[in-house]
C-alpha cells in the first residue's frame, strides 16, 4: 500500500465531508490490494426521506495507486432502515427448504423481489424468523404491498453521479441538497467557452429530466441575476441575524443548500421555522417544524408591496438562465 496515496485520498474524503468511519473503511480496504472496491457512506436523514452515498475506488493498472473520481448518491422516499434491522427476500425452495436473502440496502431488497418469478415475500425484521410482512407475490404477481411501505415500494430512488477531480468538486453535503431539489451556492463554477470562473446559484434541472444519464445544472450568475442573500435576509425579522457570527453561520449554511432553522415572530410570539434560499425568484421559503409550508409575507418587517413582488417574479420568468458546465479547480 502506498501510504502517500493514502494519505490524499484520506484528506479528499475529509474536505468532501465524509466520515471518519469511512476513511477507516478504506484504509482497511487498500491493505487488502484488491483491484477496486466500493463503499458506503452513512445515511443522510433528510425532512421527506435519506440520502446514501456509493464511493467506487479503482487501483491504476500501471502502479499501486488508488483513484476515487466521482461517487454515486440516492435519494430515497421515506424513513430509512432502523438500526439493526434487515431486508429480506424469499426465494425459491431447495430440496423442500425455504431460502432467502438478508439485504442491507432498502432499494436492492426492493429490485431483488421484483425479480422473483414465483411466490415470494418482502420482509423485514432483525432475523428472517422475526421479520413483518412488507410485500408478497403469488406466481410472479405481486398481490399485497404494506400501506405504510407503498410510497417507498412504488418510488425508485433519485440518483445521479457527482464527478471529481483529485478531491474537487461538490462536498457531501452539497450534493446531498442538490439531490433534493434545493440551490447551492458556489465561487468556482467554470465557463468552459472563456475558461473563466464564476459565481453562481445553481442547482439540477430536474424539471428536463436527464439528458445522456446525468441531470444538467441550471445557474444564476452572482452578482448579475440581482440575488442578493444577505439584503434578503434583511427583509425579515430574524433574531439569528443580530450577531454578526450568527448571521455569518446562518448565512453560510444557507449556501450549502440547508433548510435553516431559525427564529422568528408570529402572533407576537418568537417561534422556530426552517428556511431555505430560492434565488430562481429571488426570495426565500419559510415553512414549519413540521414541514409545512408557511406563508413568507407574516415574516416580513415591512409591510409586503404585492405589484413590486409580482414584478420580481415576472422579471425572474423572464431573465435567461445559465447552463452551468463544470466546477472550476
């Protein structure tokens, strides 16, 4: 094992934001020599679902040296699997014994079932002997699927691969935002017509679908699409923004793609709700600790001008997007 090889892809991981856990895990794998190998990241737990992480490192075939160039991630509907939990699928007997097969992953269990022919049953449980009925097929029918796993069952994950350079490129985080549909910001995004970098709010066009297996990015170009964050945040009456070192972590955390969660005025009352940027029509989402949705205008510490926000909106229709290329290095 080549410990300088080691030690860059260790510190990679660490500035992508992975875990400790999972720079152990591959430390443990190149000891081994095996030609390549994959991993798994711990769950991402999001409001409507989780995010996993799949990281591919291959061996050079010329030298000892192991590349991580890009890594996959999922977003998958509802609760992820409980701690010490497992899948299970039931295959065909053998000589009169009933098989199946244990399953860490949630969308494999998934896929494995639906390619079973005859009659089959989704479970899951901490032994096969004590799992709970998810989902059952008879000759290849499926005839019964679990209310509370419908959603999960008939909703493929969302996936895409992030590309990388020697470490560069969007963190863990990041993606595991952009994945969801929510805007990050970044200072390094590249014009690959000029070879020029620039600023800029983007996020994945999900709205076209993919176009040759990857989402493309849309991007507003900071400062000329008029987003600006922190005269928005102004706007309304958030205590977080009284301390300067508050207004910067908020501020910060807001670029990553975060739902924030912060403290504001209702009714007279100071109460929490999360909020996230939504530069596209220049303006904030407000919703509860709950998830709902709640109305931005109650928040405002002005009185809200309905012709100068229905402008906003019209000019943001209209304003030309950028199509983000790559990520500067």
């Amino acid at each position: 094992m080549n410990l300088n090889n080691l030690e860059n892809l260790k510190e990679e991981l660490r500035k992508l934001g992975f875990s400790e856990m999972l720079v152990s895990d591959m430390e443990e794998k190149m000891k081994t020599g095996v030609p390549e190998f994959k991993l798994k990241e711990g769950i991402h737990i999001t409001e409507k679902g989780y995010v996993t992480f799949d990281l591919p490192f291959k061996q050079s075939s010329q030298s000892d040296y192991y590349f991580l160039n890009k890594y996959d991630i999922s977003f998958h509907k509802g609760q992820p699997l409980e701690e010490g939990k497992s899948f299970f699928v039931t295959l065909p007997e053998k000589d009169g014994k009933q098989q199946f097969k244990k399953v860490g992953d949630r969308a494999d269990a998934i896929a494995l079932f639906k390619e079973q022919e005859g009659n089959s049953k989704l479970s899951v449980g901490e032994t096969f002997q004590k799992s709970g009925l998810l989902a059952s097929m008879e000759k290849g029918k499926i005839n019964f699927i679990d209310r509370t796993f419908a959603t999960a069952f008939r909703t493929p994950p969302i996936t895409e691969t992030i590309r990388l350079d020697r470490g560069k490129g969007f963190t863990k985080e990041q993606s595991a935002n952009l994945i969801q549909g929510r805007t990050i910001y970044r200072d390094d995004m590249l014009d690959a017509s000029r070879g020029e970098t620039y600023k800029a709010w983007i996020k994945f066009d999900m709205e076209s679908g993919k176009k040759n297996g990857h989402y493309q990015f849309s991007a507003w170009r900071d400062p000329n699409y008029g987003f600006d964050l922190s005269k928005k945040l102004d706007e309304f009456n958030i205590k977080e923004l009284e301390k300067p070192e508050n207004r910067k972590e908020l501020e910060d955390s807001l670029k990553q793609g975060n739902r924030v969660l912060v403290t504001v005025e209702k009714e007279g009352k100071a109460i929490k709700v999360f909020i996230e940027p939504v530069p596209r029509f220049y303006n904030l989402n407000f919703f509860s600790e709950s998830g709902m949705y709640e109305k931005r205008e109650q928040f405002l510490k002005e009185p809200v001008n309905l012709k100068a926000d229905l402008t906003a909106k019209n000019l943001s229709k209209n304003k030309e997007q950028d199509k983000a290329m790559s990520i500067g290095r």
